[in-house]
C-alpha cells in the first residue's frame, strides 16, 4: 500500500521540477540578453557587490593579517641583520682608519727623520724606541739597536726637531738612553745668537730645563736658541737643544734664573737618530 503511494508521487515531481529548471534557465537567458544590450542590471549587481564586500573583507581578514605580519616579521628580521652588518662595517672602517691615521703620523715621522738626517753631515743610524721608565723622576728609555750595530755608552741620541738625549748602557741587540730632561743629565750649550757658552741641566720634568749657570749680566733672552756647543765630545756642535722661555735676573745673586723648553718633543718621540763620532766616521770611510 505505501509503495503503491510513493511510486504514484514520485511521477508528479519529476516534471514539476524539471519545468522549475526550465523556466530558471529561461529567466537567466532574458536576463542576459537585457544586461547585454541595455545594461539593466548594472545597479542590482552594484547593490549585490557592496552588500557582499564587509563578507568578503572579513573572510580575507585572516589570509591578510597573516600575510602582513609575515611581511612585518621578515622586514624587522632583515632590518636588523642590515643593522648588524652596518654597525660591524662601521667598525671594521673606523679601525682601519685608525690604522692609516697611525700610518700616516709615522710617516710624517719619519720623513722628518730622513729630513733631519740629510741637514746633518754626521754620520747616522735611525732607532725606535721600544720602552720608557714609567717612573717620572726617572727619564730613560730602551732603544732596538746595541753594540752590534756599533752603539756605544755616551752616543747622542736626536731627533726630527732637536737633541733627545745619549746612551748610557749599550747592550749587545738594545740599549738605554738617558733623556736630556732627566736630573742627572748635563749638557754644553752655545747661545745661538751670540755664542754665550753654559750648561742645560735637567728637571725632572719632559718639558723644563734649567740654565743654574747663567750670570746675571750674561746677554741672554727670552727666545733665544740653545745649540750644542761640541764641548765634552759626546754631541757633536750645532744640534738644536732647547728655547729660553724664561729670564729672571735676582738682584745681588751670582746667577740669574733661567729656564728653557726642549727643542723636541721629549714625551712623544717614537724614533731616535743616534749620533756617529766624527773619529768614527773617518775611520770607517
């Protein structure tokens, strides 16, 4: 009895149905055809369009934060990789430059060194140091050559500028020198100007020397250049020593107050002209 029932309402809805697709696909046909010729959908589809966009946007919400923050993860990763790359550059830059601004201050030493070397008629040898006292009532230093290369106690020591000093220990491959501005150190000099003779002995400090020998009316004045008077054989005569800088004359004392600036650059030097006796020079020519 049911089947009898649905075997006869299964043939009413197969037609019902295939008429509702007919028909569904004769509107569309005319819709169409009216759209394409007259363009009267234009503002259904429009209206369709704006309705659906908050839709669309929220479903490609998700696919575009998760791009955006990719992008944000992979600028801020590289940013900070460039970051590093340019701050070791930097570096890398900042010490090569240190490195030519060194190379270039021991060129220019030494250029003065070679210009020095050829206003001299004595025979010379060019030394670096290598060490210094630490103690500052102590000025001495270690130079890189000894007896082997024909150093000897006494020898003087020059540079660019002015007398630095002599050796008072030579060691068979290093020897140590004593500076001009050290206490125990004596050294004739000659008046520049007029050839007054007397004696710089030093102080104890790099940039001061003292003249404890100059009579009060001795012709001597502020500015006046200290040479090496030759006397005593250990410098040879003419080299620059130091600068009067100041002159006080003590009423009824012997001796007038006088002290003067080395000529070189005592707590700088890097590099030493050592002196050749002239004896020396004759005999090895």
């Amino acid at each position: 009895m049911v089947a009898s029932r649905e075997s006869n309402s299964n043939p009413g809805r197969i037609p019902a149905l295939g008429l509702r697709f007919l028909a569904l696909i004769v509107i569309s046909i005319l819709l169409m055809y009216f759209d394409n010729r007259d363009s009267h959908l234009n503002a259904v589809r429009s209206s369709i369009g704006a309705a659906v966009y908050p839709l669309r946007v929220i479903v490609d919400a998700p696919a575009r934060v998760w791009s955006w923050f990719g992008e944000s993860t992979t600028s801020r990763n590289d940013l900070q990789l460039e970051l590093a790359r340019l701050k070791a550059e930097r570096l890398l830059t900042n010490a090569r430059l240190q490195k030519l601004n060194a190379l270039e201050a021991e060129n220019a030493r030494l250029r003065a060194m070679l210009d020095a070397r050829e206003q001299v008629r004595d025979r010379t040898r060019v030394a670096e140091i290598m060490s210094v006292d630490a103690n500052p009532y102590d000025h001495s230093l270690v130079i890189d050559v000894g007896t082997q290369d024909g150093v000897m106690n006494g020898q003087a020591l020059v540079d660019a500028d002015g007398v630095i000093g002599q050796v008072i220990e030579a060691g068979l491959m290093t020897s140590q020198a004593m500076l001009i501005s050290d206490t125990d150190h004596a050294l004739p000099v000659e008046v520049n100007r007029n050839g007054l003779r007397t004696i710089v002995v030093g102080t104890g400090t790099i940039d001061s020397l003292e003249l404890p020998f100059v009579v009060n009316n001795a012709d001597i004045q502020v500015g006046d250049l200290l040479v090496t008077s030759g006397l005593g054989g250990a410098f040879p005569a003419g080299y620059p020593v130091a600068v009067v800088d100041s002159v006080t004359r003590i009423p009824y004392e012997a001796y007038a107050d006088v002290t003067a600036k080395p000529a070189a650059s005592l707590g700088q030097v890097r590099e030493v002209l050592l002196i050749f006796p002239a004896a020396e020079v004759s005999s090895g020519e």
